[in-house]
C-alpha cells in the first residue's frame, strides 16, 4: 500500500528489541507487524491496513464498500495462516 501510495518507508525485520526489550514506547504491541508513523504505533496486520488506507485515501467512503474492504482484508491474513 506505501509504495502503491508512493510514500517511503523504512522495512526492518528485526523487531525483537521493539517489542520484546522495551523499545516500544508507544501503544503496547504483541507482536509484529508494527507500524510506527512519527509517534503513533499501530500493531496487528488488519489495524494496520485500515489505518493506512484511511489516511492514504483508499478507504471507500460507504459502510458496504468499508465492510467489503475489510473482508479482502481478512481473507488476506486467512491466506497467511
């Protein structure tokens, strides 16, 4: 979606000192994925994806197209299991 969006971005897969050492200052988190976004931070695959299609505008604006959304969303993380 970042890139999709054209925004840069930092990809760091080694998240064990964020979240297993204290390193989140922020909203706790279980585990990754982990957004942060200056000095918000967002966990879970699902939250992550609808805040950013919220604030990169590809959030449909009706209650069915959002529910939709939220649907292809899902069945993406039930293909990763």
């Amino acid at each position: 979606m970042l890139e999709d969006a054209g925004v840069k971005y930092e990809y760091n897969s080694d998240n064990q000192d964020f979240i297993y050492n204290g390193g989140n200052k922020g909203f706790a988190s279980f585990a990754v994925p982990v957004l942060e976004h200056g000095d918000f931070v967002l966990g879970q695959s699902i939250a992550i994806m609808q805040y950013l299609g919220k604030v990169l505008g590809y959030m449909p604006q009706s209650d069915k197209d959002q529910a939709h959304c939220a649907q292809v969303a899902l069945n993406c993380v039930d293909f990763g299991s």
